[in-house]
C-alpha cells in the first residue's frame, strides 16, 4: 500500500480529460511551464491524441521549449497533414531551432492553406527575410542588393 502512495503522489487528480482542460485553461492563463506538466501526463496516458499533442506543443512552445514543441507539432503534422495550425507551429518552432529552410517549407504549407492568415502570412515573409539576409541578400542598410546580370 505505501507503494502505491508514493507512486500516485505525483499523479494530479481527475482524469485525462481534466488534465487537458485544466492544461489549457493554465496555457491561456499565462502560465505554460505549468499547462507542460499536465499536458504531458495527459499524453503519457493518451499518445494517439493529435488535440492533446497539439495543446502541448503549444504549452511547450510558450515555455520556451521550442525542440519539444517541435517534436509535438511533427506529430500531429504527420498524422493529419491538411491541420495548417500544426503546420504553422512545425514551422515557427523549426525557426526558432535555427532550421529556416524547413520553417519555410511548413510556413508555406500554412499558407497554402489558409491564405487569409495574416499570422501565417508574417511569420513566412519573416522566415524568407531571414534565409535571404544569411544568404547575403541584403545589404548593410537592408536593402535588396542589386543582383549582376
């Protein structure tokens, strides 16, 4: 019996369903390092739910936890391909890992999708913005440079 105490210590109460509506409500509250903790529990016991991928991902992302995040939103992405929310949040968290091609290519994708997403929109022109000052497209004043022809 103390076994079992100390090992439900940890557990939060309620079931999965409270876990993600309580996670959730801690994400919209502010407090995403909090919404992690229960939205990772609730994935733990249900790791087929794209809903509670999604909320973690998004807690995850909040939090600054942005390769987790990235984990979460291929997850959901790779199962449900037409989601242009997880494609969106596969390509904001792939910048902030550093990858901006593979940003890009999801941006796009989101996009595609829902052109009329003035959120989409920013974070792809950010994401080419990016690629092209790495490549050198721009100058110090950041202007397009002129291309030779």
């Amino acid at each position: 019996m103390w076994e079992r105490a100390r090992r439900d210590e940890g557990t939060p109460s309620g079931d999965v369903y409270d876990w993600f509506r309580r996670g959730s409500e801690l994400l919209a509250g502010g407090h995403p390092g909090a919404a992690v903790q229960l939205l990772v529990r609730a994935a733990e016991a249900e790791p087929g739910s794209t809903a509670i991928r999604e909320m973690l991902a998004r807690a995850q992302y909040d939090a600054g936890s942005y390769a987790a995040a990235l984990e979460n939103f291929q997850t959901v992405a790779l199962a449900d391909p037409s989601d242009d929310y997880a494609q969106f949040g596969w390509g904001l968290a792939a910048a902030r890992t550093g990858d901006f091609e593979e940003s890009a290519v999801h941006l796009a994708l989101a996009v595609a999708m829902r052109p009329d997403s003035k959120h989409y929109q920013a974070a792809l022109r950010q994401t080419r913005a990016t690629l092209k000052a790495r490549a050198g497209g721009f100058d110090t004043v950041g202007r397009v440079q002129e291309q030779d022809e």
